[in-house]
C-alpha cells in the first residue's frame, strides 16, 4: 500500500487488456496557487510502446486519445493545462504496443492548485467545525475561509470554493496518535507489558504511536497522503483537500509521564520491560517523526501543511510546515500567564518560513477557568460546562476583541472558540463582519515612543564579554574591529551542533535592569551556519539563575542585519546577564552593536483600507489619539462597558476576623490552567479563591469602578460545591448602593445551588461613578455565605457607530475603528 502511494494514488478501469507498467511524474497532488501548466513525463515499462491520454476519465478508446507531443528514450511528455475554477484535473493515460489487438487497461491521474489568497482582512478560519456548517454552506463560505480538519463531502467542498474563491480546505490527523485497528506493535507501550492495556493514552479514545519505528512513520506518511487525495477514499480521487492540518507535531516524547488518568507511563519501544532512556528515546522519535513529515511532503510538495505544537525556528519544521494554529496564548496572555512581547514575537515569525501561503491562525479562547475547567470534548458535549456558563462567556467579549486585534497585527487568520478542549464552535461577531480590506502599513507603536536614546550600550570587547560551552573543545571566539558595521564585533564558531541552544553561551554580566521597564534589545548579526535560531536571554548571574522576562529564538542567516527584541523586566539587577544561545548554530555566528533602548507600552495600531485596529497589550488602560476621521464600527452585540470585580481585586472589602479566603475548586488545577481533567464533579470559584463568613450579620463590598453613568446589569458567581445544600446561606442579602451609601437595589440569593454561573442582583438599574455592593450575610443556622465575583454590564454598545478620534482602551483589550 505504501508503495501504490508514492507512485501515485490511480484509478484502475476494468480490465480489457494486457496493460504494462507505467511511470507518470508527478503523482497525483494539489500544486501552488496560480500552476496554470504542468509538464507530464510518462514512462511504459515496454520500451516500444506508445502512450496516450484523456482529460475525462474513463477515458475513450487508445484510438481516440490525444498523442503525446515528444517522446525520448521511452518517455512520454505533454505540458498539461490545469483547470482555474476550483476544479480537479483529470488525466487518464493508456500505454500499448504497437501491436496489442485490444485496448490496454488505463490509469489516472489527479492535478489541482490550492486557490490565490488574497491580503483582505479579516480571515476567518474553523478548526474541526465543519460539522456546524454542514447544513448551511452559503452561511459557512460567508464566514470562514481557512477549514482545518474539515469533514465535507467532495461536492460540499466544491460548492464552498464556488461561494467564497478564497476558500482553504485542510484535512487533518494526529501526528504521532492514532486510534484502535492497528497492528499492536505500531502503539507505544508502558513498561508493564506489550498489549492493548499498556498503550499510552492522553486524549479518551486515542492512543500515542511508536514513532521510534520507521515502518510506523511511513505507515502516518501514506495516511497523511490518502486523507489530502481522497479523504481516505481511494475510490473516489477527488483531490478535494488543499492541505493537511497536523495535530500533537512533538518532536521529543520522553516528557510525557503520565497518561490521561494521570497513571506514570514509562516508554518501552523494545518490549524488554524496561524504560528505554530518555535521551536516546528523544532521538529515536524525531527521526520517526521527521520521517513521517518529509516523507509527506514529498509525496506532496505543493500541499498546504499546518499543525500544533511546531516551531518555525526548528530546521526541519522550518522546512517542511506554512503555518501553526497557536493555541493556549491568547487567553493566557490575559490571565497573565504568558507574555505579550514573546507572544506577538513567535507568531510574527511564522511568516518568514518558506512555504507559502502562509496561514498561521491564532486561536483565541473564552476564560480558561471555563474551557478546561468541564473536561474533555466529550464531557463538554455532554454539557459539563451550564449552559447559562457557556452563553456568558461566548459573550463576554474583550477575550475575543484582544485576540482578533492581536492576530492583525500581522497577516493571520483568527478563531475563538472553547479552546483546545472543544474547537469549531459557530461563533460569530461584529468585528469578524467588518471588511477592513488590505493593510496599508506595518504594525506600529499607538502611544508615543520615548526618546531613542540607549540605556545602555554594551561594549564589545574581551572584558565585557565570555564565551562558555558544555563541550570546551566545541567552541572558539574571535574578535573583529573592522567588520562591516566599524565597531568591535565578536564572531563565535561552533564546531558541532549541541542538544540545545543553552548549551553554548556568548554573554555579558553588565546588564542594569529594572523591574517592570521595557527594554528594545537591538543587536546586529550574521552567521555561516546554515539553520540558525539563536537565542536571546536575559536573566540571574548565577544564584538560582532566574529568568529576567527575555528568552527569544532569532533566526539569522548570512546577510549582515539588525534585529530587535522587545521584553518587560521581571526584576531588578545591576548585574544581570544577557546571553546568545548559540549551542545549534554550527558554524561562525558574528554579533555586534548590543544596545538596550526604551520600549514603549505595548499598545499598537495597524492601519487598514477601511480602519484601524488597535490592541492594548499592557495591564492598564491606556487613552489613544488615533487621529481625525475615524468613528466606531456599529454592531448591537457587546456592551460599552463588561467586566469583572473579583475579590482578589483591590476594589473588594472585607472584614478577615469574619470573612476567611478559601480555594474551592473541582476538575481543574489552577497549577496547570490548560490541563483538562478526566472526571468530575467540576465547580469553582472565580479566579484563584472566594470568601466564606459562617458569621450572622458579616458584610463584604465590592467597589464597581463605574466610570460613566449608565444603566447596568449586575450578577455574582458561587462555585457549585456539591455540598452546598447544607453547606452554603439561603439569606445571602446583596445591596446596591450609590456613592451617597444609598440602597438603590436590593437582592437575597439562595447560594444553596446552581453555582458556577452569574446570578442577577440587580438588572436595568441607572448607576454612576461611586456604586458598591455590599454582600450581607443573614444566615442564623452557621452557614456560610460567599463571596466571589461581580459582573458589571452596560446597556450602551461598545461599537456605537460614533465618530471618534480618541479611544480609551481597557487592558487586554482592543478594538476596530472604521474610516469615515
């Protein structure tokens, strides 16, 4: 089966007469966008006889077929117009002696390029979602171009293409996972023994391979190719795909401890009952895993690849993938668990890779505490998240308005959904409607920059700079004080690539830093090496060597060029040590001119036909000039003002002898944010804890923050503790007070049951500057009353359609302004 693979994927007509071998380049596959012609080689294994073809399939009779333009030494040519409109090309091909008194037996061939995309924003895209869309596919091809993992049918496909020109259409699998059908050997088994039982299992209902076995790695390549050429229909070689989306892309395997019940798992690729050793475990993968990709990618040069978990400053990802579905940083970002800078870094990266188009897409997500907090997509089909829960955070729309205005800083496509534990959700949004059209420029800052003068410039010479290695013998530095930029620059060779980056270290121990500045890290570099990504760290000299906020890969190559690095400090060192990994950069990597400059706050704007986008990275709000002739874009669905007072927050109140923080959680570990849980019971409060008082007549607070006066709804969240029924206050008394200390709603909620979704204290209520609200507890039976969260929501629109030419932008925030 492998072999009929990369021959090519044909189809066979009955057979009507002796038919010899035959060769056709190149196999059955789709082919960059805009192949108006492709040259055809045929080669018959019979030396005299002569070949023809058809473009409909069953072709006609030998007799009928076209000839051939050239034959030389056995081979056949033709230059084969292809089809433009979405369509397949059909070639059908028959080779027969001179002689044969019947007609040989026919094989085919299937050609088309993937559609021209063009540079209009924004782009939508649907990750394994189709099956929403099914139904509708006017509505789909009107709201999303890029389908990764789609399941239509051929036709539907076609149909798609014919509606929106601008369609991408990827299937996908898992490239190191499969499910249960397979020979035993080809799974990855625990030490315990070899059978069904020892498999490794991290999603329910699929299994990790062993990639460590070629014959495993090539049986994945000829999947990939059968899924792009047929949905894995051999029958029926529409060609419908454009690409292959590739999930789980690891390229190591021995982190992986634990299955998806949390049971250790110990690699035993060899049966032996022994863990293999991490190190050579590792290396045995990638070879596997880089095997099953090129292999593809050979069989299918012009196929549009994309994946999770790749990395486009590793070689061989590098050269192989378009693009990456990003995942878990948007949310994280927001939460305060990822960093901005880094972020927007690595997806700006991916649109440097070779490949074209290039289709990176952002996956932007609801509360994390919400989409990994119900388990896995099984679970959460089955409605583990309440369905009061789910609506609210679908709707609460700065996550999503954060992650759009992130993704068009650069040239991605966007989704938002319940995140890695269930994708493709039919959301739509006013913003994903508005056409923007091409950008007119680069990203740019949106504030003011500071002044553009060093904090400090880092000499290049031998006292100020030291070259280490964990191989001495591996490595040499020079310097250079008449190179191309007419300063000292340091040039390190390494002899032999290292296990990492780390492993060999041109740094300096004079770099002042201080917490919470943003720093430009500017250096200018060149390299022989020809698969370099460097490494630019800041942290501690030694000590416990803690990271300053700065470890960015860098790719270089030989051209003489400056780069920049943007990071916020995370302390205060006057001593710290700026470092260049360069442990994978064989070769001679020279670098000069290291110069740290101010950063301005992360607030950017990208300027489009029709508007501007603007993104607020940092964690205040920020007032933007953005200029005359500009207004908000006009949509009724998010309130001008939604967001949450938690009493983590500095706005809430209460007395410690009688309200005591608590952490009640089920499901989820705030440890590991993005780790779904197998099994409930799922309940938790909002954010990291809540308050608890078992005291009669305790009182909490919560300061709103109002900013305008307007007329708000008002709720309040409690976990859904499975023992709140005898555990938890039937008087929990809320009040809303103006800034008078007037009770201006009054509201006492049964906190006994249904948790874990906002319940109403006051609803379409006019409030201004100076709200509070003040939980009271009333319960005389020992009960505890809790206090968590507040939601505040305007009934004035967030895109009202009014001019502006000042926005203020709310942390982790963004918007879209249209031109008027």
């Amino acid at each position: 089966m492998l072999l009929m693979m990369m021959m090519g994927m044909g189809v066979r007509a009955r057979a009507v007469g002796a038919a010899p071998g035959i060769d056709v380049w190149p196999n059955s596959t789709v082919l960059p966008a805009g192949t108006a012609a492709i040259a055809i080689t045929v080669r018959a294994e019979e030396t005299d006889a002569r070949c023809r073809w058809a473009l409909t399939v069953p072709p006609p009779a030998f007799a009928e077929m076209n000839n051939f333009t050239a034959y030389d030494h056995g081979n056949a040519t033709l230059q084969l117009s292809l089809r433009q409109d979405g369509n397949t090309t059909l070639l059908a091909i028959r080779c027969q002696p001179p002689d044969a008194d019947e007609d040989a037996d026919w094989i085919a061939r299937v050609y088309r390029p993937v559609p021209s995309i063009n540079n209009n924003f924004p782009k939508v895209a649907n990750l394994w979602g189709s099956g929403h869309f099914q139904h509708n596919l006017s509505h789909a091809a009107s709201h999303v171009s890029l389908w990764l993992g789609a399941d239509f049918t051929p036709d539907q496909m076609l149909q798609l293409r014919r509606y929106n020109d601008q369609t991408l259409l990827l299937t996908s699998t898992n490239a190191v996972e499969g499910h249960d059908g397979l020979p035993e050997r080809y799974y990855l088994h625990n030490v315990s023994g070899q059978s069904k039982k020892d498999r490794l299992s991290t999603w329910p209902g699929s299994y990790r391979l062993d990639l460590t076995k070629p014959e495993v790695a090539l049986y994945k390549a000829q999947h990939m190719y059968s899924l792009v050429f047929g949905g894995s229909n051999a029958s029926a070689p529409a060609l419908p795909y454009d690409g292959i989306f590739v999930d789980n892309v690891y390229m190591t395997q021995s982190w992986q401890k634990t299955d998806v019940n949390g049971n250790p798992f110990y690699p035993d690729p060899d049966g032996t009952g022994q863990p293999m050793f991490a190190a050579e475990f590792d290396r045995l993968w990638r070879a596997g895993v880089t095997l099953e990709l090129t292999t593809f990618r050979q069989l299918m040069p012009g196929a549009v690849m994309s994946g999770h978990s790749t990395d486009p400053h590793d070689p061989t990802l590098r050269a192989i993938f378009n693009a990456r579905n990003i995942g878990f940083t948007l949310p994280s970002i927001i939460e305060g668990l990822d960093d901005f800078d880094g972020a927007l870094q690595a997806y700006a990266d991916w649109f440097d890779v070779p490949h074209q188009p290039h289709i990176t897409v952002m996956e932007s997500a609801i509360q994390l505490q919400i989409g990994y907090g119900y388990g896995f997509d099984s679970q959460i089909l089955a409605g583990s998240i309440p369905a009061s829960t789910l609506s609210f955070a679908r709707h609460y729309y700065s996550y999503m308005r954060f992650g759009l205005a992130f993704v068009l800083m650069y040239d991605g496509y966007f989704t938002h959904e319940i995140g890695d534990s269930s994708h493709g959700q039919d959301w739509w949004y006013d913003e994903m409607g508005f056409a923007l059209g091409e950008p007119l420029a680069p990203v740019l800052p949106a504030l003011p920059a500071p002044a553009n003068q060093p904090i400090q410039a880092f000499p290049m010479n031998k006292s100020a700079w030291s070259f280490w290695s964990s191989t001495p013998g591996n490595i040499s530095l020079q310097w250079d004080c008449a190179g191309p930029n007419a300063q000292c620059n340091a040039s390190a060779t390494v002899t032999q690539v290292l296990p990492s980056n780390s492993k060999a270290d041109f740094y300096s121990n004079t770099f002042n830093i201080t917490a919470g500045l943003r720093y430009n890290i500017s250096f200018a570099a060149r390299t022989t090496s020809p698969n370099c990504s460097l490494e630019l760290n800041a942290r501690q000299n030694g000590g416990h060597w803690s990271a300053y906020g700065l470890d960015s890969p860098v790719w270089i190559d030989a051209t003489w060029s400056t780069f920049n690095r943007i990071f916020t400090a995370t302390a205060t060192d006057p001593r710290a040590r700026l470092s260049f990994y360069l442990g994978q950069c064989a070769g001679t990597t020279t670098i000069g001119s290291v110069v740290a400059y101010p950063a301005s706050a992360p607030v950017l704007r990208r300027d489009f036909e029709n508007g501007v986008v603007l993104l607020n990275g940092d964690n205040s709000a920020h007032n933007i000039s953005v200029g005359s002739g500009f207004a908000h874009i006009e949509g009724e669905q998010a309130p001008r003002w939604q967001y949450i007072v938690d009493d983590a927050s500095p706005s809430f109140s209460a007395d410690n002898t009688t309200w005591s923080q608590a952490s009640i959680e089920g499901g989820y570990s705030l440890a590991h944010p993005t780790d779904e849980v197998n099994s409930g019971p799922y309940f938790h409060q909002w954010a990291s804890s809540c308050r608890l008082s078992q005291t009669p007549g305790a009182t909490s607070s919560w300061d709103l923050g109002i900013l305008d006066k307007d007329v708000y709804n008002v709720s309040t969240w409690w976990p859904a503790l499975p023992k709140a029924d005898s555990e938890w206050s039937a008087n929990a008394s809320f009040e809303v007070r103006d800034r008078d200390g007037t009770v201006v709603s009054q509201a006492t909620l049964d906190q006994r049951s249904n948790g874990d979704t906002w319940h109403a204290i006051a609803t379409n209520l006019s409030l201004a500057p100076g709200t509070t609200v003040h939980l009271t507890c009333r319960d005389d039976q020992g009960r505890a009353c809790v206090a968590d969260a507040i939601l505040v929501q305007s009934a004035s629109r967030y895109n009202n359609g009014q001019p502006t030419d000042t926005v203020r932008l709310a942390a982790m925030d963004g918007i879209i302004l249209r031109r008027i």
